[in-house]
C-alpha cells in the first residue's frame, strides 16, 4: 500500500514537472508576448520576464521591439528630367504594437521591404536629377513619410530612411565633370578679371605718385634688376627705359629732315655733317669697294659623234672619182 502511494506521488510530481516546465515562458527585455488561446487573441501582452501559459492550449508568440536595419536593394528608374538613374536606400524601423504586428500583417519585415522599394521607384519618377544629388533630406522625408502610411496600421513606425547611394551612367558622369570644369573656369576668369582691374587701379596710383618723382621710377628699376638677380639665373633681363627708344627716334628723325633738305651738290657733305656716325656706319657696313671680277666661262668639252647602232656609214668617195665629173644626163642614185 505504502508503495502504491509512493509510487501515485512519483508520477504526480513528474506530471507536475512536465506541465511547469512546459508552461513557465520567459521573455527577454526586448521582446514583448502575444498569446493566443484556442486560435484567440488575449488581450494582455506578456512583459518581458517568467511567465505561465497553458500548455496545449495557450501559444505564445514573441515579438522583437528592437529598430530594425532593413537594405533596400537598389532600384532603377527615370527622373522627370530623362535621366535613367539606379538608387539604393536603407530603412530604420521598429514594431510599436505587438498584437497588430502579428495579427494585421503575415510578415512585416517583408512588407516593409516592398514598401520601400514602390516608394523608392517612386520617388526616382517625381524628382529631379539635381534633387537627388544635392537635396537628398528632402527625399528622404518624403520617402519616410510615404513608406510610414501603411506601416502605422502594421503596427510599425518607420524610425528613419536614408538614400545611400545613386549610381549614374558614364556619360553622364562625362558630361557633369565638363559641366563642372567648365563652371570652375569661368569663376577663375572672374577672379583673374577682378584682380587684373584692381592691381590696374594700383599701378595707376603708383604711376601717378612716381610721375613727380622721376628718381622713384630709377629706384624702382633698380629694385627690380636685384629681384631678377636673386634667383641665380644666368641670364639678367634689364629694362630699356622707354623714354631713351623716343629720343633716339625724334635724333633719327631730325637726321632725315636734315638730308632731305640739302642741296643736291652738297647733299654729300652735308649729310656726312650732319650724321658723322652714319658715315662710318656705312663704311663698316660695307668696306673698301674692289674690283669688279671676270665673269667665269664654262667650256663644254666636245663629243664626238657616234653612228647609230644598226646602220653603217657609207665610205667617201674617192679622189678619182670626187675629180671626174658625171656626163650630162647621168643621175647618181644618192
């Protein structure tokens, strides 16, 4: 009898231990519990924690309330200004409502995916090329906005969604780089142009300063022969004052006038006067006059005259018969 009841209390307490142990659940800090019972939903959510359901009866299903990093694979599209682009994002979400998570959606992960991707293509087809380069918070926003509609009734919330990357073809890619380099040139010419008229306003000034000065424009020629000659060239470059090249041309010029209007039996002497560098100029220029040379003749040597091949010349007549003259009425063949 004893061990009859020892024995009823043995498969007691192991039924016991199978219910516990098929009964208690825990749920972790961030997860929340949906059970259902008999295919029904309770309307209690189970805390993060231990906790007992009904085994074979009960079903308890965990949610994860973590932010969820989704990739959207990268979608191809035309912007409204006929640029065929390729765009991938990234998706932040996190479930808010356990029980609608479950219930109102068979996968919200995947739906969310799909979401995103409609959202994506359609975003590409209502925005500019220029937007999607440079004014991407505003896409993401709209983006944000468009994939969060449906997903309120999911019982997600759309945390934060990010353009990663747009891929452009290569021509395109060619024509912003000339486009872009040829913007770059145009700001410099501007840059050089308003440099150029501001250091013109300078000179002016310097120029109009050292105007009563005349010492100041030598010290100043002088200052630059010794910049020229710092850098240890072997070549120095030194200005010709202007000023010099003028009073050479009026000399020159006074020199003409001064021949021109001499008299034609004196024009020698005079202009020889009037110019004495001019004389030994051209006596250098020329020298001492010498004697006219004879032209050379080139005498050709003479061939001789060679008979043409495949004919024979005929022999001279002799000296008897050169002295006798032909009867009359005779004619000789040749």
């Amino acid at each position: 009898m004893i061990g009859e009841l020892l024995a009823a209390v043995i498969a007691l307490a192991a039924c016991a231990a199978v219910y516990v142990m098929a009964a208690a659940k825990v749920v972790k800090q961030y997860e929340r519990g949906v059970v259902f019972r008999l295919g029904r939903l309770l309307p209690e959510v189970r805390q993060p924690g231990f906790t007992m359901i009904v085994p074979a009866i009960d079903r308890l299903r965990k949610v994860n309330l973590q932010i969820v990093t989704l990739p959207v694979p990268a979608q191809e599209g035309i912007t409204r200004d006929n640029v065929t682009v390729r765009v991938d994002a990234v998706v932040y979400f996190k479930v808010v409502d356990a029980a609608d998570a479950i219930v109102r959606v068979e996968d919200y992960r995947f739906a969310v995916s799909q979401m995103a991707q409609t959202s994506l293509r359609s975003i590409i087809g209502k925005s500019d090329l220029d937007d999607l380069l440079s004014n991407r918070e505003k896409l993401n926003e709209g983006l944000e906005l468009m994939i969060d509609s449906p997903a309120v009734g999911w019982g997600v919330h759309i945390d934060r969604v990010e353009i990663k990357d747009v891929s452009l073809p290569e021509a395109m890619k060619r024509s912003m780089a000339r486009q872009a380099e040829a913007a770059r040139d145009r700001r410099a010419r501007v840059i050089n142009a308003d440099a150029e008229l501001q250091a013109s306003k300078k000179l002016s000034e310097a120029a109009a300063q050292m105007s009563g000065q005349p010492a100041a424009l030598q010290l100043r020629l002088l200052q630059t022969v010794v910049a020229v000659a710092a850098e240890k060239n072997s070549t120095l470059v030194l200005p010709f004052p202007v000023e010099l090249l003028r009073f050479l041309e009026r000399a020159q010029g006074t020199a003409t006038t001064a021949v021109e209007s001499a008299p034609a039996g004196d024009s020698g002497a005079e202009a020889a006067r009037a110019t004495p560098g001019s004389s030994s100029a051209a006596s250098g220029g020329q020298g001492v006059l010498r004697e006219q040379e004879p032209p050379v003749v080139f005498e050709m040597p003479e061939t001789p005259v060679r008979p043409m091949a495949g004919r024979r010349s005929r022999p001279g007549p002799s000296p008897d018969q050169a002295e006798k003259p032909l009867p009359p009425g005779v004619y000789d063949g040749e």
